[in-house]
C-alpha cells in the first residue's frame, strides 16, 4: 500500500483489534514520525514474543532511534549483540552490523 495514511490507519486498527501481533507493530512503527510514539510501538511489538525477524527489526530501529536522540552507547550495544546473537536471523544479523557500522560512522564524522 502506497498511501501511507491509509497504511497507518489500518495498521492502528489492526493493532487495536490484535495488540498481541507484533509485526503489525513493527509495520506501525516504521510509519509513526513521533519518536516517543515510535519507541512506545516498538515496546509494544517487543513484549509479544515476536518472531526472529520482527524482534531484530524492531531492535534496530530502536537502536536507530537512541542513536538520533544522542545515546549512542545504548544504540552501539543492541546492534552489537543483536549482531553477535545465535537466534538472530542471518538477515538480522547482516543488517544490525551493517546499521552498527553506520552508527559509529556517523559518530566518527561528528
């Protein structure tokens, strides 16, 4: 879906409807432009027992998100272990060093 306010609208009624489902959370959050809103969908994905793939997702762009508001840290050491961590997808794995990667690059050019 390419409307990306529709998208949302039917994202939040799903979640509404399946609060249980974490990949309609991760969909949501990757649409909200309010961090606190972003990071409060990701918890709510997180706390559901997501599947591999949705949990790296969401750890991510949670890192993402701490990394934007200066805590570069906290966001250097979820990539790292989501990075480092066997039940990672290889997807997830590939993506978190490459994100980690970007992260120090970014905090290197400051």
């Amino acid at each position: 879906m390419d409307n990306k306010p529709k998208k949302k609208a039917l994202l939040e009624g799903i979640v509404e409807k399946y609060p249980a489902f974490p990949p309609a959370w991760k969909e949501l959050s990757s649409l909200l432009e309010d961090e606190d809103a972003r990071l409060q969908a990701i918890a709510r994905g997180l706390e559901h027992d997501p599947d591999p793939e949705t949990k790296g997702m969401l750890l991510i762009n949670r890192a993402l998100v701490l990394h934007r508001r200066g805590n570069r840290d906290d966001a250097i050491q979820i990539l790292g272990e989501l990075s480092l961590d066997p039940a990672s997808t290889l997807g997830t794995e590939m993506l978190a060093k490459a994100t980690l990667a970007q992260v120090v690059s970014w905090t290197n050019k400051r």
